[in-house]
C-alpha cells in the first residue's frame, strides 16, 4: 500500500452561503457561484492512516451543525477521482447489521478508494435517510408487521428520502473538480451531482443479497429507481 505523504490539498477554511437546492452553474465561473451560494466550511484535516490506507480525513460543516466527513486519497490526480458519497447508518456501519447493505457498502468502498491514486468517501450524518435513528428503529419495527421501507417512512409522517447531496457538489467544485466516477447504485446521488455542473461516470457497487435484506433491496429498486447494480 502506497503511503499518502503530501499536506491535505483542501486545508483552507471558506466559509460561504447555501442555498438548499440544487445550484446549476454556468460553465465558467462554478467556482465562484459555488463560493457564493454555499456555507461549506473544511474545519479540521488530518492523516488518517487505516487498514485501507492512508487518508487525509476533513471534517466539513454545511450549516446544519453536523460534523460530516471527507475522506481523500490524492497521489496521482490525471484520471477523474473515485467518490462515494455514505450517509451514516450506526446499525449497518458499526454492528453490520444484515437488515441493510449500508455496512458493506461502506467497507467496499473504504477498499475500493483506499487502493486508488485519488478518491474521495463522504460519511454524511444523515442517518436513516435523513429520519434519525431513533425514527429509523420504529421504522423497522413497522417492516417487521409487513410494510416496506418507504411505507414505514409514510406512516411515520416523513418523505421516502430526506438526504441531500448539495455539500458534495459545493466541495468538488470548490477543488476544481468538475468529473468524477461515482461508486453508487442510487440515481439520486449522480443527478444531484450533475446538478451541480459535475460530469458523472457511476460505478456499480454490489453487495450481498440476504435473506434478511432481500425485500429492503428489491424496493430501493423498484420504488426508489436504484440501479440493481
Ligand atoms: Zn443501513
């Protein structure tokens, strides 16, 4: 495993306006659109070294008061970077919970970014698609009486998926980064960056089917429009 030894490229600590929607950018000033229209602050970055290599870890603030995470790899930036944009899941991150595939989604991802030259894992602290962990619970307690995940959001009074990318699109614009090959399954994450003025290539991220997320990851798929991989 290569050694990340080069200073954190994004140690600089701007602090900008957000809007909460989607930013289109014209094609010659993203950058300074972004400068003006986000709240995106880099607070801290340090080296973290891991069983998957060395990264420079940031936490990054939107606004929202939440420590979100960036993960970089940068040692060779000619090709478009490898991003995965993770929102928190407490039960599938840290216990590898079987009732999602959020765990080794992160774990795939920690190795696929960590044995590349550049890329980047954002952790958002958007637990249960943005409801919370403590909604998240009832809501599987909802599943187990026989309604699907997004059934289960409804009857607890929320929209099927809360999270928002838009800190995201601001970071890469704000390193100049305008075309990235995103690890996902989830439409939503690459329009929002497209959204955003950033040229998207996906790459698919498959993971286990169980008996026990086997109904969760066939309604992503056809109530959600996620790719089957
Ligand atoms: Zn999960």
């Amino acid at each position: 495993m290569k050694q990340d030894r080069q200073q954190p490229s994004f140690i600089d600590k701007t602090s900008i306006k957000q809007t909460k929607s989607y930013i289109i950018h014209s094609t010659n000033d993203n950058k300074n659109q972004a400068l003006m229209k986000s709240t995106l602050k880099i607070l801290e970055t340090i080296h973290l070294p891991t069983d998957h290599g060395v990264f420079n870890m940031s936490i990054i603030s939107s606004g929202d008061e939440k420590e979100h995470i960036v993960l970089e790899r940068k040692e060779n930036t000619s090709k478009p970077p490898l991003v995965r944009i993770h929102s928190e899941c407490l039960t599938g991150d840290i216990f590898s919970s079987h009732r999602c595939d959020c765990g080794e989604q992160l774990e795939k991802s920690l190795k696929i970014v960590g044995e590349s030259d550049y890329g980047y894992i954002f952790y958002l602290r958007q637990e249960g698609r943005g409801i919370g962990l403590l909604n998240k619970m009832k809501s599987y307690n909802l599943q187990e009486k026989g309604y699907d995940t997004i059934e289960a959001n409804h009857m607890l009074g929320f929209e099927t998926d809360l999270r928002e990318y838009q800190m995201v699109a601001d970071f890469l614009t704000l390193q100049d980064i305008d075309h990235i090959t995103l690890i996902t399954n989830n439409p939503e994450k690459c329009d929002a960056l497209r959204a955003g003025n950033i040229k998207v290539d996906r790459q698919a991220l498959p993971t286990t089917t169980r008996s026990e997320n086997q109904k969760y990851k066939a309604v992503k798929v056809k109530k959600m429009g996620h790719f089957g991989h």
